[in-house]
C-alpha cells in the first residue's frame, strides 16, 4: 500500500513539472527611454504623513540634512518643483558642498521650465561632482532648450567620456547633431549605440529617418 502512495505522488509530482515546463512565460520587451532626463523612480513613501514627519523633525532641528534632503526628494517626487528647489537652497546653505542637491535643483528647475537656472546649478555641481555624467547629460539638455546647441554638444560629450556607454547622452547628442543638420555624426551616434542598447539605437534611427 505504501508504495502505491509512493508512486502515486511521485507520479504527479512529474506531471506538474512537465505542466509547468509546457506553460508559456510571458515577456515584457522595454522600450528605450524616450524622456530627455531620466523619470523619477517611483517612489510609495510621498504620503501626507510622511511629509508632515519630516516637518516636525525639521522643527527641531532646520539644518539637520539628512531630514532636509527627505523633504526636498518628497517635494520632487511630488512635482511641487518650487518647494523643492526652496528646500535645497536651505540644504546648501547649511552644507556648502552638496554637489548632489545642487544637482537635483538643477533638474527640479529644469522640470518648471527655467533652463538657465537649471545650468547655473548644474556647474557649480560638476564644482564637487566633476565625474558625474548625468549632470553633463542634464547640463546639455538645458543647453538645448536655450539654443545653445554647441554648450549642448560640448556638455552630452562630456558625459559620454565619463560614460562611454551612457545610451541616454549618445541618444541626445545624435538627437542635436540632427538639429543642427549633422546627420552623419548622428549616424555614427547610431552606430555606436547599437553596440551597447539597440533599443535607444532603434529610437535615434526614427529620428533620424524623420529629418530625411
């Protein structure tokens, strides 16, 4: 009897190996990321009372940074962009060489529209980050939306030498060759995504048959 139970479990212990095996895996393709500066991850911690938290925290102590940083990212992941850069404003004058916050409140101006502002921030960030790429790909980006399209060029370069394979500063340097008519060295910015993220490849060749 035992062994009849024995087999009984060993037999359908195999069909649902064999069942799991045969049933189809669903994947989910990404799409190269068409936004000029990378989105926000998400973020579940944005709630009332976690921003009402680090207030009070605040009110014991305004230059604690670890509590101001909170706030600031809090407000970012918000869109309440003004506050944001207000608070990184406090963080910097309580800690002078936070390259980072001068980092994101180039972005949080850059996402209200003020590029000029959002440059300003962005040099005196490369001051105490001179190795961050993303800020040179932000700093171009600026550029860009001032017409400025050889600042442009020089800052999405720049990030490209710190980061060979950064797919997001190659995309928008061709993305800018091809604003000021270079199509051949948007090209060859195509080609030299398409060793590394075929995906962002794929994006800049649309562009790059729209100006066609």
């Amino acid at each position: 009897m035992k062994k009849r139970v024995r087999a009984g479990i060993n037999t359908m212990a195999l069909m649902l190996l064999v069942a799991l095996l045969l049933s189809p895996v669903a994947c989910k393709k990404e799409e190269p990321q068409s936004e000029r500066i990378p989105a926000q991850a998400y973020n579940p911690y944005t709630t009332d009372s976690v921003l009402g938290e680090v207030k009070q925290k605040l009110e014991k102590n305004p230059d604690d940074v670890d509590a101001l940083f909170h706030l600031a990212d809090l407000y970012e992941r918000n869109g309440q962009y003004p506050e944001a850069i207000e608070t990184y404003k406090h963080l910097i004058k309580v800690k002078p060489g936070a390259g980072y916050a001068y980092f994101k409140m180039g972005t949080a101006y850059d996402r209200i529209n003020k590029p000029a502002e959002a440059i300003e921030a962005f040099k005196k960030s490369v001051q105490y980050m001179p190795k961050h790429a993303m800020t040179y790909n932000n700093m171009g980006v600026a550029y860009g939306k001032l017409n400025k399209y050889q600042d442009e060029i020089a800052a999405l370069k720049k990030a490209i030498q710190l980061r060979p394979s950064y797919s997001t500063a190659r995309f928008n340097l061709g993305v800018t060759y091809l604003k000021i008519g270079n199509k051949k060295a948007a090209q060859q910015e195509y080609e030299s995504l398409m060793k590394f993220d075929e995906g962002a490849a794929e994006a800049l060749m649309k562009e790059i048959k729209k100006g066609s």
